[in-house]
C-alpha cells in the first residue's frame, strides 16, 4: 500500500493526520473501510521472493573453479574419444571423477543454501492471526490484524504487541520495549501529543509506537499511520530481501587461481607440443600417429593442471569447519562462512545483548543508610517473582525493577523483612518519576513510607544540607556521566495510621535521603578476553548501537576500543555526511550511537566498498539488512529474534562474543589448508610440466605414459591432498594480522616452496637414472615410480605453508598418515599387479626400497630451505 504519511508524522499535528487519512477520533467509517478492503490492501508483510532449485543450480555451476572443470570434463570426452579412433582402450575414470567433482561441489552449494530459504518466517509471524481491539464508527469492536487500515483507531495494554506503526492518541503510564527496532534496553515512555524537537532516531520519538514492539506497561490508544510494508520493520524486511550476491575472499582467489593455472597449463602444453613435433620432425618420425599422440600427451597435461579435486577438497574441509564451530556452540547456515570469516579484519558489533547481556544490573550503591535502601527495593517495587524455592527467585518486569531485585537478593542476609508487613502502594507515574510504598514495622509499632525514583524528584522532598545536596549530585552526575541510570531511595517514619490513599501529597516533605544506586547493562566477561584477541589479531571492532551514545561510549572505554584518536558520533552526525566524508573518517570511527537500521548499513557497505571484509553481529530486528549485507552475519541464539537468527549466517548458541573470535581462529586455519592443498597440488603440477619439458628439450622421449599421468593426476587430487583437509589450526594463528585480500592465495612463501620442491624433484629423477645408468627402455618404470613416492613423501612438507618446519607435529594427522599408508600399498600393488595396464616394467624388491630411501630426501631438502628461509629472514 502506497505510503500516506512521511517519517515527519511524529510531530505532524492529530488534526493533520486524521485529514490525511480521512479519519476522525471515531475512527474509520465503514464506507472508509470498505473502500480499502477493496483495494486489497493488508496489514501484512510481504513474502521473500523463493530462489528455485534451478536457479541455484545455475549459481552454483557460475563460479570460476566450476566453470574451469565443465571446460575440464570436455576434454577429457576429446581424450577418450582419441584413444578409441587410435583402437586403444579410452579411460573414462578420469571423467567420471571431474563430474563427481564438480556434481558434488554443486550439489553441497546448493543443499547448503537452500536452508537459509526461509530467511522471512520470523518477521511473517508479526502478522499472526491475532484479533485487535479497534474503534470504528464510534463503536468498539475486534478484528484480525491483517484488516487494520492506516487511520484506525487501536487500543494497547501490558503484554500486547504493537499491531502497527502509529500516533498515540491516549498514554497512561504506557511503556514499551523498542530494543528490537533501536537496540535501547531501557523501555521508552510514551507520551501524547506532537514532539517538541526534531526527534531523529526512532527511540527519541515518544508520541509513535511501531509495529512488533512490546507493551510492558500501561495502557493507551493509537491511530495507525502505517501498516504491513511501510512500518519501520516492513522498511527493514524489504531491505533485508535484497540479495547481494557477494563472493566470499576465497570465491574471488579461487577463481582468480583457476584462471592462472589453466593459461599456464594451455601455455606450457603448446611449448610441449611444438618441441614433439620439432623432435619427430628431427628424428623423421612426423606422422598422422605421433601427431595425434603429441595432441593427446598435450590434452592430458592440461587435464592434469586443472584443480578438479579442489572443490571437493572445499567442501570437505568447509563441512569438518562447520562441525568443529557447531562444538563451540556457532551453527553455521551458509557452509562458504566457515572460511570467509577467517578473512574478517572489521566487526561491526551491536551492544544490547551482544556485547552486554541486556539485562540491567546494580553495579554502585552510594548509602546513607543500607537497611533502609534494602526494605525500599523489596517493598518497594512492581516486578513479579516467577520462580520460587530453594533456588534464586527469576523476576520479571521493568528492567529497572528487577536490577534492584536482584541486587537486593544478594545482600538479602542483612535484613529481615518477614515481620514487616505492605500496607498500600503508589504506583509509578512519568509525571512524578517517584514510586512509593506504606510498610508497618510490628517490632515498634510505626510506619515507613518509602520512596524511590529520579534524584531530583527524591532531593525535593528529603530534609538535606545545600552542601551535602551538591556532594550528593556531583557523585550522581559522576555515575551519569558513564551513561547509568540512577535511582535514588528516601524514606519517612509515620508514628500513625492514615486513609493512605489520600495521604500521598502529605508524605512529600521532610523525607531522610537513603543512597543512590546506580544501574547498568553489564559487559560480558568473556568479551573482555575476546575484544583484547581481535586487537591482537589486527581485527577492528566498533560498536553501532541504537542505544544512546554516551551509554555506548562508556561500553567502548571498558573494552579498550577506544584510543586518541578515536571518533565518537551519533547516526545523526554520519547521516550528514557524504559517502566521501563518512569513508574517510570511517578507520577511525568506534561508536556510532542511536544507529537507525539504514545507518547500519550504510556503514557497513561503504567498508565493503573500501575493501573491507566485514563481520556484523547483532540480536534485534535492526540488525537484520546489516546481517544480511555483512560477509559475515553473526546473530545471537538466545537472546536474537528470529529474524536475526534467519538472516544471519552464523548463528551463536551461547550468545558469546568470545566464540566469534574461535569462528575466525577456525576460519583462519581453513584458509591454511586450502593453501596446503594448492601447495601440495601445484608442486606435483610444476614438477610434470618440468620433467616432461626437460625431456622434450634433451629429446630423451616421453617420460611418464598419459595412463601414468592419469594416475598421478587421481592421486594428488584425491585422498592424499584431501587428508591435508584435517590439519589442525596453528596454535598461534591469531597474532597475526587478517590476510591481505588483494594478494593471491598462492603467497611469496608458497611459490617458493612450489618451484625449489618441484625443481628438486625433476632433478632428482634426472640425477637418479643418471647416475644409477637407468636404460631409456626401463626410463619410464623409474620414473613412474620416483615421481610417485616423491609425490607420497612431499605430502609431509605441505603440512607448513611457511619457514616452520615440520618435524613438530610430523604425526599429528592420524588421517593424513593412514592414506600415506594406504597410497603406498596401492602403489606397490599396481607395481606387482597391474604393471602391463601402467606400461611398467618388472624390478626387484631392491630397486623399489632405493626408490623409496631416495624419495625420502625430499623431506630433508624442504626441511633445509625452510631453514634458510627462517635464517634470512631473521
């Protein structure tokens, strides 16, 4: 429904707004009504638009790596179909594996995705089939709450959700809890009549009420504004269905590498294939034959360049990395996010109930008299116990109520209220900002009228020195100053019964001033450890909150976030500024205070844009479009609504921020394993190319059969370099900074590694049947096999993708070391039994162990460049 109203409409007179919606204070007429059932429009949110299977199929197939293997299994067919015009039999192992491949990798994508579908169930319920109290024609009646209208008149009492966004018409005492919509813990106290100040964010305006938000006290009545679509949480709804369709750092790398690897595979095959050709040409063997047999060595070197077993690799290790984070209690939804949030270098953190465990706790009591504050806060209040016993009673309440509650229960010891006994009570009101209560004292047969609420309504009425009035405010505005919210305590002795119920105005003078407490949302323990390992680990945390910025910049100071040159800001200031301005102040920024949901995001997308790899964590409604926008969402599982829950793609169990820090440590050592998988892959890959190559140019024939190629191929991408998948995370991964999400996934240190390894290896083969006088006919068997234990023995130096050695933890993959155990047996199987399908030739048991002992060297070479490495490098 087309929107009748702008944001302005807090401080737009009644008069205005009933004309605009051609209302009255009777409400709607039925003629009205009529007209808009007509219409068809609804108080109801609108359905997130349903991806098809399909159509996540085709996402999943789009990606680079996919795209490069699709290109992979086709030349494979050319391959196979080769071999059968040349009457050899065609191997259609190596296709079918490259399908399996890329089937599996799609497959786990699109399942994966499939379950955050439902992103919206949560916010659809706000529209449940509940009936509304509503005025029309004068006449009270019920109705269904998806038949409300902009300009209906509905009543709201305790415990009711608000059914829409609307102007309050009556207030008495009425109280409602916003946090979902602007993160505020303390309820907000409404208020009739038009605002007296441009009130910005949705907490300041206490004349509305908004859809989804809760009645804690109190009663009123409302005209909607807004319904379905246009209340500030359908704005938010519509925003969070946008899909952004961001790639993930290691998306973006991996397709990047593929790319890379198949131009160097296509280019170094065409050299390969030129010097055949030259060679056949020189040695006058150039036939239709050889030709076809140099186009196919060819195809195969490319096949084998290609990564197929790495999106495999991916998901196995992502699926070990999300059943590793459900341990620590973060369920991951979006398997992707198990990698990418290792990449994280800023968090964007919500504070009510994510950094604090939103609820408010008594931290300070100044007292003049203990006894009498304690008596005040058990008579003295409106909250109700629902849990009794031998266990700590469970309050509920105004948030306030049950601070003072609980404190009170844990000093409970120094008092005896049991012979004491309530008389009569005065409520609460936001025109007194006092609460009062009448107790009888049998043991000396007086009353005690106590009295609770703001400082300056408590220091009116309490008999009190100017000075001790002034060193009484300076401590107060000292707790204020920390954004806490203060409640003083006063009391009175009645030697006397009275009609107390028309007494309340004669007990308001000569009071004896008790204390002060001073209430707060407590920090998590656990946040203080991890905020300290973010730091450490080069990650940026700043909070944006809907809460009052003075309250989050306290928070902030507690937490160390905040440094010299730290800014400070409200979302009104960085609603000001220009993309420009807020991008150049935004390294800086800590707190953002009164953060709106569109400010949110706004921030978050322009460090996107800057590069920036950006985790956001919240719990409440507001959180949802930057959740859902961030690289990472993290919602809360206890305290988060369902919407943030939905939205998010890690969800945390336990609501610690500490386990966002295990999320991004897991993440991190991830990242590693894909890197140890590429390394152990493209060794072997350069190596091939190298020793064909090397081959070629010394014209000593071909050294390894395409079969033999195929074979070496399986293995370096099957479960040898998928057992790299369980390696266990650095222990001191988090002193680092986040990696640089410009470089390449291959670093300096990887390629290094890959090309002295590779290197090593072509030169070793070359030294070996050298020196050892191997024949050009027994060439290839040597070879075959060298290349293989070469392969088997290196996996160990891929276990480090840096200068650390090894040889610390040469054991510790149990699975690693049970399919290097395996991968021999097969080897030394196929070299007994399967000799005339691999072209091998027969050798003695004594040739394979020196085959084995002179593989074993690659170990100690590796392990003495890295040593050099860490030498220079110091």
């Amino acid at each position: 429904m087309k929107a009748l109203l702008d944001d302005n409409v807090y401080k737009t007179s009644l008069n205005d707004i009933y004309k605009t919606l051609e209302s009255s204070e009777t409400g709607l007429s039925s003629a009205k009504v009529r007209e808009l059932i007509k219409s068809g429009s609804k108080n109801l949110l609108s359905k997130t638009p349903e991806k098809t299977f399909f159509s996540r199929v085709l996402v999943a197939i789009s990606e680079p790596m996919v795209k490069v293997l699709i290109v992979a299994i086709f030349l494979t067919i050319i391959i196979n179909l080769i071999s059968i015009k040349q009457h050899q039999p065609p191997d259609w192992g190596q296709t079918i594996g490259i399908t399996c491949s890329v089937l599996l990798a799609t497959l786990v994508t699109v399942f994966m995705e499939m379950k955050s579908q439902d992103a919206f169930l949560s916010l659809k319920k706000i529209g449940d089939k509940r009936d509304i109290k509503v005025m029309r024609d004068g006449v009270i009646c019920e109705i269904p709450i998806e038949q409300i209208f902009p300009g209906d008149i509905v009543f709201i009492t305790t415990g009711d959700k608000v059914p829409a966004d609307g102007r309050i018409i009556e207030s008495n005492d009425l109280e409602i809890d916003e946090a979902l919509l602007t993160g505020e813990s303390q309820a907000s106290k409404k208020i009739q009549g038009s605002s007296v100040k441009d009130a910005y964010s949705l907490g300041e305006r206490t004349n509305m009420v908004y859809s989804g938000t809760f009645v804690i006290s109190g009663h009123g009545k409302i005209l909607v504004t807004a319904i379905g679509d246009n209340t500030e949480i359908g704005k938010i709804s519509l925003s969070v269905q946008v899909d952004y369709n961001t790639l993930t750092p290691l998306q973006k790398e991996l397709g990047t590498l593929g790319k890379q690897i198949a131009i160097v595979g296509i280019g170094i095959a065409i050299i390969v294939f030129c010097l055949k050709i030259f060679n056949y040409y020189i040695d006058d063997q150039l036939n239709v034959k050889n030709i076809a047999e140099a186009i196919t060595i060819c195809i195969i070197l490319i096949v084998s360049t290609i990564p197929e077993g790495l999106p495999t690799m991916v998901a196995a290790t992502l699926a070990l990395g999300a059943i590793r984070l459900s341990k620590e209690n973060a369920l991951v939804k979006k398997l992707a996010v198990c990698e990418s949030v290792g990449a994280i270098d800023v968090i964007c953190s919500d504070k009510t109930g994510t950094l604090t465990e939103n609820k408010m706790d008594v931290i300070k009591i100044e007292n003049q008299n203990e006894n009498m504050i304690l008596k005040n806060i058990f008579f003295n209040n409106s909250s109700s116990v629902t849990k009794c016993g031998d266990t700590k009673p469970k309050f509920i309440g105004n948030p306030t109520e049950v601070a003072l509650l609980n404190y009170y229960y844990k000093q409970k010891e120094k008092i005896d209220p049991t012979q004491d006994k309530l008389i009569f009570q005065y409520p609460f009101n936001s025109t007194k900002k006092t609460m009062g209560t009448i107790i009888f004292l049998p043991s000396s047969n007086v009353y005690i009228f106590f009295i609770k609420g703001a400082p300056e309504k408590i220091f009116e009425i309490c008999k009190i020195s100017s000075i001790e009035k002034s060193n009484f405010i300076q401590a107060i505005e000292a707790e204020q100053a920390l954004g806490r919210r203060i409640i003083a305590f006063a009391h009175k002795i009645l030697p006397k019964e009275e009609n107390w119920k028309d007494y309340e105005n004669n007990l308001l003078t000569d009071c004896i001033y008790d204390g002060f407490t001073s209430i707060s949302d407590p920090i998590r323990k656990e946040v203080f450890t991890a905020i300290n390992l973010c730091q450490k680990a080069g990650i940026d945390v700043k909070i944006l909150t809907g809460d009052n910025t003075l309250t989050a910049t306290t928070i902030a100071h507690e937490l160390g976030l905040i440094t010299p040159n730290s800014l400070i800001l409200d979302a009104k200031t960085v609603d000001s500024m220009s993309d420009y301005e807020l991008r150049g102040k935004l390294k800086n920024i800590s707190v953002i205070g009164r953060s709106n949901p569109l400010t949110k995001l706004r921030v978050v997308n322009i460090l996107m844009d800057m590069g920036k790899s950006v985790a956001v964590t919240g719990d409440g409604i507001n959180d949802a479009p930057s959740l859902k926008r961030a690289e990472v969402g993290i919602a809360m599982g206890i305290t988060g609504t369902e919407v943030s829950k939905e939205t998010a793609d890690i969800v945390l169990l336990n609501d610690s921020f500490a386990t966002i820090v295990k999320a991004i440590e897991s993440g991190r050592g991830l990242y590693e394993n894909f890197q140890k998988f590429i390394q152990f892959q493209q060794i072997v890959n350069v190596a091939a190319l190298f020793l064909i190559l090397m081959f070629e140019l010394l014209d000593w024939g071909t050294p390894l059969k395409p079969i033999q190629i195929l074979w070496i191929n399986i293995m370096m991408d099957g479960p040898l370099a998928i057992s790299l998948s369980f390696e266990k995370t650095r222990k001191y991964i988090m002193n680092e900074l986040p990696r640089d999400k410009s470089k390449s996934i291959i670093t300096i240190d990887l390629w290094i590694n890959i090309f002295t390894s590779a290197t090593f290896m072509v030169l070793s083969m070359i030294f070996f049947v050298r020196v050892f006088h191997i024949t050009k006919e027994m060439t290839p068997t040597y070879i075959f096999n060298l290349f293989i234990f070469l392969v088997i023995f290196n996996v160990y130096n891929c276990k480090s993708v840096g200068k650390e050695s090894v040889l610390k933890g040469f054991f510790n993959n149990q699975v690693l070391n049970t399919v290097f155990l395996i991968i021999i047996g097969i080897q030394i199987l196929i070299s007994l039994f399967l000799k005339n399908f691999f072209s091998l030739k027969p050798l003695p048991t004594t040739e394979y162990l020196k085959i084995i002992l002179f593989s074993f060297l690659i170990i100690v070479f590796s392990e003495f460049i890295k040593f050099l490495k860490r030498i220079f490098s110091n």
